[in-house]
C-alpha cells in the first residue's frame, strides 16, 4: 500500500462551508508584491489554501458554536469561568486558573511574576513571544534543547527534548537562584512540531526537584505532544491522549496556554499554576493588562468554547485524524523529494528552505522567498521560520542565523480536506522544478520587535 492512501478518514462531517476566492498567478504576482513578500501583509481572501499559522483558525464544532450561545457575560464571576477551570482541573489537573485573552497574554504575566532583572530561563528552543517577555522581563533566554533538535536531518523521535547535560552545567555556571523555573515547550513549534518524551519530562523534574527550581510548561499543543508519546514512547501504546496529557502536566508546576491551537477557538488562553503565591500575584497583575480575573480579556462565551474544546482536543480519534492529515501530506512531500524536517512533527510540514534553495546566501531570506514564491504558484499561504523570525540580537544588533531556515505549512484543524492536502503538495514540487530561479530578497522595512510579522522586502536582481 502506498503511502498516499489512507484507510480511515475525520471522525466529523461537514455542517456549513466558507468559499474561497479563486485567483489568477498575475493577481498573486501584484498580491505578493505590494505586500512586500511578507505572507502576513497578505489580505487573506487573496489567498485560496491558507496554511499561514494553526493559531486561531480550526474549525469549531457544533458544540462548541453551541457553547456561544451560553456565554455569561457578566463582568465578575461568568459561568463560563467555572466551566473553563473545571476543564482545566479535569483534563489538566492544575489548581490555580486566570484566563489571558491569548497565549502571549499568560506569558507575560508569568515573566513579570517570576523573573528578576539578570534572571536566565533556560527552555528547549526559544518561541518568538515567549522569548521577548522573558527578555522584556529582564531575563535571558538560554537553549537546553538536545542537538538533534538543531538537525533537520535527525530522526530522533523526541526533537523536543531537554539536554539535561545543558541545563545542569547553566545550574552549575548560574546558581540555581538566577533561574527561577525552565520553560518547557510541547510540542516544540520553532523545531517542527517536534515532541518531548515522557522519560525526559520526568527525569528533568528529578533534577529541577533537586535544585529547587519550578518547571513551567507552554503546553499550547500538548495534546499533539501527548499523541507522540502514545506512538513512540515503551509504555504508552495503550494509554488514551487524556491520560498521557494529565501525566505530562504532573511533572510541573503550571503552564501558559495559547487556546487558539490545540483547544480548537479563535481566541482565547491561560496562565495555570499550582503555588497560591504565584496565583496571587498573576492575579493582581491581570487586571492591568488583560481584564479581571475571571475573563482576562475574553467574552464569557469564548471561555466556554474554550472549555468544550479541550475536552475535543484530547479524543484519541481527533488527535489521530488531525496528525494524520499532517504525516500525508508530509510523505507525499519526502516521496516527491522535497527536502522537509523529519520527523514530520504535530501541526505542520516545514520545509528546509537552506536545501531547497541551496543558491540563496541565509541574509537573502530563502524562507522568506520560498514562502512568496509558493502563494504565487498557487495561492497557498504559508509562512517563514528562519533568518527574519529569529531577529536580532539586541546587544549587537545582528541578525540571529539560525540553524533552521524553514518554510512552515501549518495545517489548520479540522479545516481542509485531504484534496487541498494533494493540491499543497502538487504547488511544492511545481516550485521545487523551478528552484534555481528563485531569486533572493533584501528587507526595505524592518519593525523593531517581532520583525517578521511586519517587515518588507524587495526582489534582488
Ligand atoms: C502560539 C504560541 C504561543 C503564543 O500564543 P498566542 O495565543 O499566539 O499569543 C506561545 N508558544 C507557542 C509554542 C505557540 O505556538
């Protein structure tokens, strides 16, 4: 059986559809341009496959449209708050709730709770918004991800994990009193999706444990983290999403949380957190920045959708289905030849722009390229993750390069079908034949914090 066919399809059925605009490569060509080849100053009913992030933009299911309509919205003390913290308890098992109106929202509450001026927080891969609150914060972000993780050749399973070697010499080199928690990411977007195993998560709260120091989790996609372990992970095959995703949030004191991926809402997060200390003092701070506690930002309604999709969001049949759509299109791409990070990780294919354009020097922005020349082809949307994300330093003002200069087709959930998966997938090889014509870019505008969300480029001659 080849690995294009799959025998088992989505556990749902199509209620209402969204029609998409149709455009023609000369409509593209002036779409990109004027955009600045930056897909996100794209008008997104220009693009007809939008893969540009997960966040935000799964499909809702007829419960969760149901759980709209219930919204409380009160100012203090919304129905919807208790049915989101007792999901959260529930599926999650953490004490202490404050929603934020989305991840970065619990992240700078955390960062500006725990983390002192000179402070270090070591995580596995920075994220863009993570990293800048820690540093906003006063803190420095160190890498204790595992080399592999560097590799977008490597196999390893777990690309997620900690190296623990790392993280106990920044102890020894630090003191384990500059470093008030390591953040944990699961899955680790920046690396490709890529999952951390349980033995990791347990032998790192040993160490941690040791030190007195707090583990902290991004666990905006743990459910698709959870799914891994179940597949690959001695031990796991017979255990559900739910109770793998309630065994990994065990081994921490607490999380911020984007709802806008695994959770299935458009908006929506939270900070959790076990120490009634740290609570108290998230709690004071969000009412500066997000609203009061018991919303921080949201609409009692978003908070319910939120609370029915974590429930979804830990079905073994979902998950299956959801990382399912992303591993066909992912082999589809690796029979075709074209250079992607393997494994193929949790909610999107990242193609390796650095071999795929392997004639455009890192500050001529091949993901950047890539990524345009893609929408052109086909009106796909997809997005950088490489040179431009990784932004400057900002002590010496250089450019980060980082190892991995990738194009990120990011699946949206319960979104497209598995045709739209076949037509990504025919656009990428078209490309891929006209590689060598890929030109490069030089940026004309450059924002001063998370650069790639805004900047602009020209094509170079
Ligand atoms: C999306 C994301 C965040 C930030 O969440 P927002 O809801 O976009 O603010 C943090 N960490 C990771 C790994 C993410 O993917």
């Amino acid at each position: 059986m080849s690995l294009n066919k799959r025998s088992w399809a989505e556990p749902f059925k199509i209620k209402m559809v969204e029609l998409l605009k149709m455009t023609t490569p000369e409509q593209r060509k002036k779409a990109i341009k004027e955009a600045g080849y930056n897909t996100f100053l794209l008008k997104s009913e220009d693009v007809y496959i939008d893969l540009l992030t997960d966040s935000g933009t799964s499909a809702m299911s007829d419960h969760q449209w149901s759980g709209l309509m219930m919204g409380d919205e009160a100012y203090a003390g919304s129905k919807n708050y208790y049915n989101l913290e007792k999901a959260v308890k529930k599926y999650y098992g953490f004490k202490y709730l404050i929603p934020t109106h989305q991840g970065r929202g619990a992240e700078n509450l955390l960062s500006q709770v725990m983390i002192k001026k000179g402070d270090i927080i070591p995580g596995n891969m920075y994220f863009t918004t993570t990293r800048l609150h820690q540093e906003l914060a006063g803190g420095v972000f160190e890498d204790v991800i595992i080399d592999e993780a560097h590799d977008p050749e490597s196999l390893h399973p777990f690309k997620g994990n900690i190296d623990l070697n790392k993280l106990e010499s920044l102890i020894q080199k630090h003191g384990a009193d500059k470093i008030p928690y390591v953040c944990v990411a699961v899955t680790v977007n920046m690396a490709g999706g890529q999952p951390v195993s349980m033995e990791n998560l347990r032998r790192l709260r040993e160490l941690t444990n040791v030190h007195g120091i707090k583990v902290m989790l991004d666990m905006t996609r743990i459910a698709e983290n959870a799914y891994f372990i179940q597949q690959h992970e001695d031990g796991y095959s017979r255990r559900g999403i739910a109770s793998i995703v309630k065994e990994i949030c065990s081994y921490t004191d607490g999380a911020t949380f984007s709802g806008k991926k695994d959770a299935l809402v458009n908006i929506g997060g939270f900070l959790a957190v076990n120490d009634q200390h740290i609570f108290e003092e998230a709690s004071n701070l969000v009412v500066v920045y997000e609203g009061l506690h018991t919303y921080g930002g949201l609409a009692g309604r978003d908070m319910e959708a939120m609370a029915i999709g974590i429930e979804e969001s830990v079905q073994d049949d979902h998950m299956k289905a959801r990382i399912g759509q992303v591993q066909y299109l992912g082999d589809r791409l690796s029979e075709a030849g074209i250079p992607i990070v393997k494994p193929i990780g949790g909610h999107g294919i990242f193609i390796d722009a650095k071999r795929f354009l392997p004639h455009l020097p890192q500050d001529q922005f091949p993901a950047q390229a890539l990524a345009a020349e893609l929408y052109i082809d086909s009106g796909v949307r997809t997005m950088e993750r490489g040179i431009v994300s990784a932004g400057r330093n900002s002590q010496t003002g250089d450019h980060y390069y980082p190892k991995l200069e990738l194009v990120r087709l990011t699946i949206p959930r319960r979104v497209y079908t598995q045709d739209h998966m076949d037509v990504i997938s025919e656009s990428v090889e078209r490309v891929y034949e006209k590689r060598k014509k890929i030109k490069g870019l030089e940026m004309v505008y450059e924002p001063r914090y998370l650069r790639f969300f805004q900047a602009m480029f020209r094509q170079l001659k």
